[in-house]
C-alpha cells in the first residue's frame, strides 16, 4: 500500500498493528537487514529518529519527508515511535517524554492556538509503543502498543485547556525575547524541550539579539505515562482531581488558587476549626494532613500534580519572614553519579540533578510562625520551577560534587557557603545510612540541596 491510499485513521492504524508482538527484524526483507544494520553501525546515536524512519519505511511504505503537515497527510496522522521499559513492578512505564515538531520562533510568534502549525501537523498522533531494551539494536525491539491520540478529543476538556495555556506560555515567552530562558518546568503537561546535535547549537530568537537552544515541543514523561497506565493498559490510577467537573475549565494554577483562597491569611486552628476537624498538631506530617484536608484527599495523590511532574512542598517561614529549611532532591549514588555528564548531545540526555532543575515543579504552600505562639498562618501558595538563568551556578556546584568525589574529597564537598544557589549535604536517615564509593569506602548518603536564601528570595520575588 502506498502512502497516498492511506486515506483514514482507520487504514494507518490497521497497517501499524501488523508489527504488534514483532520486532522490525522480522518485517524487513531479509536482503535488507545487512543495509539497515550498517546503516546503524554508521548512525550510531546521531539519529535518533532512525526507528521511526525504519518504521515508516518497512511497515507503511513511506519515504520520510521532513514535511511540517502530518506524515498521514490525507489521513491527517502524525506517527510517532516510542519507548517503554519495565518497571519494577513489571509493568510498561514510559521511558521519556513524547517529542513533537520543532519550535519555529520566528513563526510561531504569529501564530494562534487553533491555527497553530503544531496542532496541523500533531492534532491526530499515531503512537507506536516498543519495548526499549539497552544494549538491543533499534530493529529487534519489540512492539507492544499502538495507539490513536486526537490530542483535541481523546482526554479530558481540563488537560486540553492545560495543553493550550501551556502552548501559549511558551509562545508569550518566546514573543517577549525570552527563548533562551525557556524551561521544561515552565509548563504543566506540554514542554518545550531541548533538542540539537549538540549543546554548542543555537539559534536566533525574534525579539532579543541572545541565542536560544533548538526546543521542540513535548508531552512531558509523566503525562505520557498516565496516559499509558489509564487509557491503553486500562488500570484504575490512585488519584483524585482538583477540579470539581460541573464548574467551568480552568488551569491547574486557577484551581489550587481557588481551593487555598478562602484559607489564605488564616490561622491553622482557625483553618481546623472552619474545617470542623480535630488534628493534632504534633503529630508527624501534620501541616502536610492539614493541605490534604484543604484539597480534599486523605493521604492520596493528586492527579494533575502527578501527570504534570509537580513536587507540593510545605515551607514554614520564621516569625520574621526568613527561611531556615533547603530543598532536597533525592540521595544520589557516588559511583553512578560520577558516570553521568552534565549534558550528553549525542542521547539527548542529561544529568540526574540537571533533568531535576530544567524539567521539575513545584507547589510551594508556605506556612509562617507567630511571634510567642505555637499557631501558624497560611500566607500564601505558589507554583515555582528553577529559573534557567541559574543552570550555570548548579553545573559548577555539580561539577565540583563529581571532582570531589573522584579525588575522595568528601569533607569538601560544596557547602552552602559556596554558593548562592546550591550546596550538597547529608540526606540519610542518620549517619549509619551509608553507601558505596568509589573508593571502596562507606560514606554518608548525600544530595543536591537548593539553598533556603535562595528559596526565600524566589518566594518574595
């Protein structure tokens, strides 16, 4: 079948299915598997729309085109490989986020939601899940799921209204000459990501004479996830929504501004006894159980929190408005860590810490104390993601974490003192939760902490 006979949806998803439960090496021609297979060798990780391309070509007899329409034209289907890996509880989870077109700036400042080229060309997308196993060539992977994304009708009317809000972010950001600021933690399900042969490629944003990174438009790791978890496999997700569905659409921000309003400015015993509840506030996690009471969930997840990648964070200010208390991210592994670079151009890939920083959101719901008393009031929420314009200053903090940790310099590792963003610190259950190095000593679990001074000034800014 040649690719002008594919005239539906219908025929372009029918064609797909016939490499369900198959890898592309048992499609190909055996007198071709010698030339794709060098045609890899010889590739190596510079394309990494190789498999797509194979798939295009193998199973629906398509040339690639680079064209901005979609690769179905008629059909008006845009194709897309991706990956799933196992996780350890068995089941398929993605790999990475889901990668659209690239992000024109010069054009895209023109340009209208419902007439965007990107929904022209990504409306209807046509997703191919494989199995991704390291070490495999790309041709033995194996298909599992196939899948018809109408990005305008298959999910909710909220997450649409949260892809269009995100889309327009990213535009306003790029109209005000801010391209080289743009940050995947800016946006909520929809991303700009990204995406050149190396880090050194830049190009000329409209607006501002400072080049920008090569972003392409994404749907992030974790919605792409719940998508899969949800709608292909079907499973019951363990999460209860913020929006109350016979009200009208609103943004992920509006509807935490909303649920936390009438609270804001208010006492924690004023908040319980307004909730009719009885908490005892010396109980662990206690102003963590008082924000679930205000959402409305019991010790649940929040499900746009989750398909949006956003961390809720309780900050409690002292009585004069400073903060005490760093961010942490996660306890990292010395001898993984050491292994890892900064950004790697060939994968498309990066650091564990620099991934945290550019793709990472969070909800601060910030507590203060009241001079001579144990009350606290709410003063406010915010939703807040690192700032690209600092990724430098954490770069030289990791980059000098990774040095000491080579030269088995653990007592100077970075301390808070130097530097106005970053610093690492223990992170373990106490100083017996240790871990290997790459010494073959133990040393105390650590991580990469944000420093309060910088959080407080983010939040007063």
């Amino acid at each position: 079948m040649n690719t002008t006979d594919y005239k539906t949806k219908e025929e372009v998803l029918k064609q797909a299915q016939i490499i369900l439960n198959k890898s592309l090496r048992e499609i190909i021609p055996k007198e071709d598997v010698v030339k794709v297979e060098n045609d890899i060798l010889n590739y190596k990780n510079r394309r990494k729309g190789l498999l797509g391309e194979l798939i295009e070509w193998y199973v629906f007899g398509k040339k690639p085109d680079g064209k901005s329409e979609a690769d179905f034209s008629i059909a008006g289907v845009e194709l897309k490989t991706t990956p799933l890996k196992k996780s350890p509880k068995k089941q398929f989870v993605s790999k990475e986020r889901l990668v659209f077109s690239m992000i024109d700036y010069d054009k895209i400042v023109h340009e209208k939601w419902e007439s965007s080229s990107f929904l022209k060309k990504n409306k209807l997308v046509l997703l191919m899940f494989y199995l991704w196993i390291q070490s495999q060539s790309i041709i033995d992977h194996e298909f599992k799921f196939t899948y018809l994304l109408n990005l305008l009708e298959d999910i909710s009317k909220e997450d649409i209204f949260q892809i269009q809000k995100d889309w327009e972010y990213i535009v306003a950001k790029i109209s005000r000459g801010e391209a080289h600021l743009l940050s995947e933690g800016d946006t909520y399900y929809l991303g700009a990501c990204t995406k050149a042969a190396n880090s050194r490629v830049v190009r000329d944003q409209p607006r501002n004479r400072i080049p920008a990174k090569p972003r392409a438009f994404s749907l992030k790791q974790q919605y792409l996830n719940y998508l899969i978890q949800k709608e292909i496999l079907g499973k019951k997700v363990d999460t209860k929504s913020i929006f109350k569905k016979q009200r009208r659409i609103e943004t992920i921000e509006d509807a935490i501004k909303e649920i936390f309003s009438p609270y804001v400015g208010k006492t924690d015993t004023q908040i319980i006894s307004s909730l009719g509840l009885s908490l005892n506030k010396r109980a662990k996690g206690y102003k963590r159980l008082l924000i679930n009471k205000i959402i409305g969930i019991d010790g649940g997840k929040i499900e746009e929190l989750e398909k949006a990648n956003v961390t809720l964070k309780v900050i409690t200010l002292e009585h004069t408005g400073t903060l005490r208390e760093s961010i942490s991210f996660p306890a990292f592994d010395y001898n993984d860590l050491i292994t890892q670079v900064w950004y790697d151009d060939k994968e498309e890939t990066m650091s564990d810490f620099h991934a945290q920083l550019e793709t990472k959101k969070f909800l601060f719901v910030i507590f203060q104390k009241i001079k001579n008393s144990d009350e606290i009031i709410l003063k406010k929420t915010m939703f807040w993601n690192f700032p690209m314009k600092d990724l430098p200053e954490a770069e030289r903090v990791w980059q000098e974490t990774i040095d000491c940790i080579n030269e088995g310099k653990y007592k100077d590792l970075p301390k808070i003192t130097g530097s106005s963003v970053a610093h690492v610190r223990p992170h373990g259950k106490n100083a017996e939760d240790t871990i290997k190095t790459p010494q073959g000593t133990m040393e105390t679990k650590r991580c990469f902490w944000l420093n309060a001074k910088y959080i407080q000034q983010a939040i007063e800014n």
